[in-house]
C-alpha cells in the first residue's frame, strides 16, 4: 500500500500504531492550524476586551464631566453672596476688557466669568433685579459681583448688600 515512505510511530486510543509519514504530516498541519486558529480567536477576544473596557471607561469619564458641568452651571445659576456698585468716579476709565466705563451702563465686574457673559442679579431685599454683562474684573474676595450705578439704582441697591446671580448666556 505505501511503499518508499517514512512510517510513524502514533499512541491512539488502541495502543501504538504506525502511520505513513504522509498522514502524520496532514495532521500536524491540522494541529497547527488549530492552534493558530485557537491562538486568534484568543487574541481577538483579548483586543475586543480592551476596546469595550476602553469604552466604557470614556464613557463614564464623559458621564463624570458631564455630571460636573452640569452641576457647576447649575451651581453657578444660583449663586447668593453680597453685591456692590461703582460709579462715576471710574467714569471714562478704561474696564479690564478695554472698552469705557459707563456708569449709567447695565454692565458688572466679576472674579471669573468671562467678559460678555449675561448674568441676572436680584436684590434679595426687595425682589428687583437687572440683567448686566460682564466687562470688568473684580479685586475684593468678599464680594461677589460690583455693579455699575446704574444697574444698582436699578435694583435700588444702595450699600453692600445680599444678592442672588443666576448666569444666563456665556
């Protein structure tokens, strides 16, 4: 049946048998076959693991931010502290985003908001409030918004006083 073929030694089921060295061969590639088919498919599920941890870690990331920026402009909406007013002994000077101070203007200095952001200001005492920009930079930590005199007359803020700041449009 073969002739001039290698023969193997091969432990089945049944003991020790000898197989043509061609069917040997055929199985080794089968074997080697499968495992690099094993070897893929391992491989595979180890980079679509990391993809959907990878996923799923931007994606919490994305929910934390959104959760804190939601919360910090929620937070910032509703913000109550003191209030104070400038008026016309700055008039004609210049504000920290360059342009003129105008006292009569509905306009606002603030620590951190940036410039041209609409903020509504309430005067807790009496209920009034003005919607002003922001233009200028505040110094004093204790206070949380200075307005200009005509917005504070608007409100009929007089002196220091409590307010509510609601940011409307950065």
């Amino acid at each position: 049946m073969y002739t001039d073929q290698e023969f193997y030694f091969c432990q089945s089921a049944n003991g020790w048998r000898v197989v043509p060295a061609v069917i040997t061969m055929s199985l080794m590639k089968k074997q080697r076959l499968h495992h690099l088919l094993l070897l893929i498919t391992i491989a595979s599920s180890i980079c679509s693991y990391l993809a959907i941890a990878k996923a799923e870690t931007q994606a919490e990331a994305t929910a934390t931010t959104t959760t804190t920026v939601a919360a910090k402009a929620k937070a910032e909406q509703a913000i109550r502290g003191l209030a104070t007013w400038y008026g016309s002994e700055f008039s004609g000077s210049r504000t920290a985003n360059g342009e003129m101070f105008n006292p009569n203007g509905l306009t606002a200095a603030h620590h951190s908001l940036p410039f041209g952001t609409q903020v509504r200001v309430t005067n807790v005492k009496n209920g009034r409030s003005v919607v002003v920009r922001i233009n200028d930079r505040l110094g004093d930590p204790g206070v949380i918004i200075d307005l200009s005199m005509g917005a504070a007359k608007s409100i009929g803020l007089l002196e220091t006083s409590p307010i509510t700041m609601e940011v409307l449009r950065r």
